[in-house]
C-alpha cells in the first residue's frame, strides 16, 4: 500500500500536464475586472492528509474543466487559508 501511494505521488509530482486545462487561465480578482462574470464553479479533493496537494491540484484542475465547460476562459480561485483543510475550492468564472 506504501508502495502504491508513493508511486502516485511521484508520478503526479512527475506530470504537472496533467493538471493543465487549455483555454483556461488562472487569474487574481484584481486582472478580470474589464471581464464577464459567469458566476461559480468548484473543486473537490478526491485525497487528503498526506496527499492533500495532489487532492488540491485535482481540484483546480476540475474547477477549470468546468470553466471551460460554461464558456469561460479565466478563473479566479477563492483563498485558501493556510494550514486549513480543504473540503471544496471555489472559483468565480470570467469570459475575458
């Protein structure tokens, strides 16, 4: 099981592509302000505790794929706080 679980970690860490979703840029709220707001997509983390960055990457990854999926090219991520748990990651689509 140790076995398995390092594997993934280390090909994720290996193929940052992966987690890429063309067409969609990731922005700060202070970069759309000229852009149409499309309203709100998220993310959940599929693993926690250790692998909890991965879960976070997959997130994004999914939060995007649903951007794109409602006609908007950028994303602007909700905040996470540091040393929190994240649970679901929330984003504001924008077609700019």
């Amino acid at each position: 099981m140790k076995r398995a679980v390092l594997s993934v970690a280390i090909l994720a860490a290996c193929t940052p592509a992966i987690y890429e979703v063309p067409g969609i840029a990731e922005r700060s709220a202070s970069e759309v302000a000229g852009c149409n707001d499309l309203g709100t997509v998220r993310g959940i983390p599929g693993v926690f505790g250790p692998l909890k960055e991965i879960g976070l990457k997959d997130a994004r990854r999914a939060a995007k794929e649903k951007a794109r999926d409602v006609g908007g090219n950028t994303v602007v991520f909700d905040p996470i706080p540091e040393g929190e748990d994240v649970f679901e990651l929330k984003a504001q689509v924008y077609s700019c």
